[in-house]
C-alpha cells in the first residue's frame, strides 16, 4: 500500500521530482485557479491520473502557503498537514536570529520532528549545520526536496527516524515542533503531542540549549523549571509558543512581529479602578504571557476588572502592545437599553468584541436589529464583577 499524507502520494510524489513529473507541475501551476475537473482533464490527455493529481494537488498546496512562504513556495513541496502545522517564514527567521545570537559561528542543530522543513530552512539559511528527522517517509522526503529545491541540501540531511531516537547530546542545540495533531484533529493536550510530552521533556533534559515550539495555549504547568516561554504575535494574531532552555532570558517573553517589539516580565502589578477615557486591547501575545500588568504600565491605566485583560485610560497612548479606543457610554448589560442607545445614535454597524462574557455575538447582531449610518465598537465585558457594555467611536484603534 502506498504511503500517504492527506492528498499526497509517496510514490507519486517521488515521481514529481523526476524531469517528467516537473513538467506535470509547471503546467499544473499555469492552470492555478481553473475549473478542477477542466484543468484535470487537460493534464491527463499528457500524464497518467496518478501524476495529474499529484501536480495539480501540489499546485494548489503550494498556492496555500504562499502566505506562509512567500515566493518561495513557488519551489517548495508541501504536505496538507505541513502547509497547516508549518512555522511562518517570519516566526521562524525571528527564531533563529535569538537562536544563533550567542555563538561566534553558526551552530549545529538537531531538528527532531522536522515536518516539511519550515524551521529548518530558516536554520539553514543562517548558516547552521542541521540534522533533521520525521518519522513519516513522505515528510521527510517533502522536507529533504524543499532543502535541495531552496538550494540548502548541503546543510541539511533528513532522516526517517523516532524522534526519541535523537541525541541532542551531539548538537548544540535541540529543536523540536511536536505535532499537535491526531486521528481526530488538533490537541491542546501536551501529553497528546507526537512525540508525547514526556519524550520531549527526556530531549530537552539532555540538550545543552534547547527551543520548542508549542501550540499558545499550553496550560503553565508544563513548561518546564528554568524556562523561558514566549508567546509570538504576528500582525496581531498569536500564533504560536516556544520554550527556550539554556538560553539566558527572561521566564515569560511576548513578541510582535513584523516589528519585532519585545516585552518581558517585570513583575508590574496592574490595580483596579474606574473607567477612563479610554479603553485598551492588550495584544493577545502579552494577554498569554501574563504581562497585562506590564502593558498597564506602559498606558498609565488601570483594570475595569481584576479578572479581565482590558485596560482603562485617561490618556492616548501610542503603543503596539494595546489597541486603543475612545469611550462614547459604559451601561450595564441590557439588550432592550443598548438596542435603545444604539438607536438614538444612528448606529447601524457595529464591531463586537467581548472577554469574560457569555453572550453570543453573532445572536446579538441580530437582536440588536441595527439601522442607521453611522460606526462603533462595542465590547461586552465585566466592570468589578457586573455585566457591562462599553460603547466606543469607530475610529482606527491606535
């Protein structure tokens, strides 16, 4: 039986790579957004069916990542699950300039759960010696064509191999991505990772400097004594996690990316107190970082509640960690009084965001029964333990 990854062959994914099979794939890439059955129908009267579907899945896989990317996967091979689970191109060069930071030359770095080869081409662009492994054969041979079609072969060597297997021991440094994925989709459960938790704990131990990535949700209590755990923001979405061992740093890091702010625990202790002129958003980065009160400082503002990461001003403050946006009404939660108020103000189109609340958002779209011309953000929320709306001007936040 051939091995597979989603739509993708082994077999005919090897054949991709012959003279035949890039032809296959460059007519595939000149069909990208033709009728399927069409563009399938005009490849076979050239390829047999199991090459026309390999070009054309690749074809469209490599058009997934483009966001991810960039040009480059114009060259790259992808997997569906790689395209899903792969680093983005900026998370990882963010990475490796922390990574190589601290040597004089480049290090040697073992890459225990490879996937296609989204950290590992990052690594190898910088210079680093790198050691890959994936345990399924059509990964490793996806990642072992995406060094050579990115003109690093001669940096990287791929290997089919049980992470648990690796000796970070024989490298200077251990990275690892566990695969947050099974039989029934995406896991949050560290002990549910692939390799589980533990196995990667057992790596970690015996690295002299470590990094890995995890998902952002994982709970504190795995992360490892003497870490450091940063939390990555890229254009305002978090999007994953690492811990860093052996590396001097603080024990809990947010980063922004593009711009490559970085925030680090302080202890800063946010108080409670009435509401302001101004409400700020704490990037989610800092939110899963515990450093709200960090970010309170920067403002000079306070919590409307202790439980709840939104922030109150008196000033406008510019700062990337927060969105700022500038108080109209604060009333208690009543549908019929902010259908009312709402109204009275002509507002017909509305942004909805809400923390500690358990009201539906899209079922209050429609109670709300808007009309009128004019904007605004609403965020439905908590204020000392009371149920509460807070209704703010539609501009830009800052």
């Amino acid at each position: 039986m051939a091995l597979t990854s989603g739509d993708v062959d082994l077999d005919a994914f090897k054949e991709l790579l012959t003279p035949r099979g890039q032809r296959a794939l460059a007519e595939a890439g000149e069909l990208a957004g033709a009728d399927p059955v069409a563009a399938a129908t005009k490849l076979r009267k050239t390829y047999d069916p199991a090459l026309t579907s390999a070009a054309l899945t690749q074809a469209g896989l490599r058009e997934r990542a483009r966001a991810k990317f960039g040009e480059d996967a114009g060259r790259m091979y992808f997997t569906p699950h790689g395209v899903e689970q792969s680093t983005r191109a900026e998370v990882a060069e963010h990475r490796v300039r922390r990574l190589i930071a601290s040597w004089p030359d480049p290090p040697s770095v073992v890459d225990a759960c490879c996937g296609i080869g989204g950290d590992f081409l990052a690594l190898a662009r910088a210079g680093c010696a790198v050691a890959a492994v994936d345990t399924d054969p059509l990964t490793a041979a996806v990642a072992r064509a995406n060094a050579e079609a990115l003109g690093l072969g001669d940096r990287v060597t791929v290997s089919v191999a049980d992470a648990a297997g690796v000796r970070p021991e024989a490298y200077d440094v251990l990275f690892a991505d566990p695969a947050r994925r099974t039989s029934r989709g995406r896991t949050f459960d560290p002990m549910a990772y692939s390799p589980p938790w533990p196995v990667v704990l057992d790596l970690v131990s015996r690295a002299s400097r470590a990094c890995v990535k995890v998902a952002p949700g994982i709970p504190y209590e795995f992360i490892p004594d003497g870490a450091e755990a940063e939390w990555v923001s890229y254009k305002g979405e978090v999007k994953e996690a690492a811990l860093w061992t052996g590396f001097q740093g603080a024990t809990r890091r947010a980063t922004l990316l593009p711009g490559g702010h970085t925030l680090t625990a302080t202890g800063a202790e946010a108080q409670v107190g009435p509401v302001g002129r101004y409400v700020y958003e704490p990037d989610g980065a800092a939110i899963r970082a515990h450093l709200v009160g960090e970010v309170s400082e920067i403002v000079g503002g306070r919590l409307l509640d202790p439980l709840i990461a939104y922030i109150t001003g008196d000033e406008p403050i510019d700062t990337p960690w927060a969105a700022r946006y500038e108080i109209s009404d604060v009333i208690p939660f009543s549908l019929k009084k902010l259908r009312a108020l709402l109204r009275e103000r002509r507002i017909g189109n509305v942004t909805i965001k809400k923390r500690g609340s358990a009201v539906d958002i899209e079922r209050l779209r429609s109670d709300l029964r808007l009309n009128g011309e004019k904007s605004a953000v609403i965020i439905l929320t908590r204020i000392i333990d009371k149920p509460s709306v807070i209704i703010c001007d539609a501009a830009p936040p800052a």
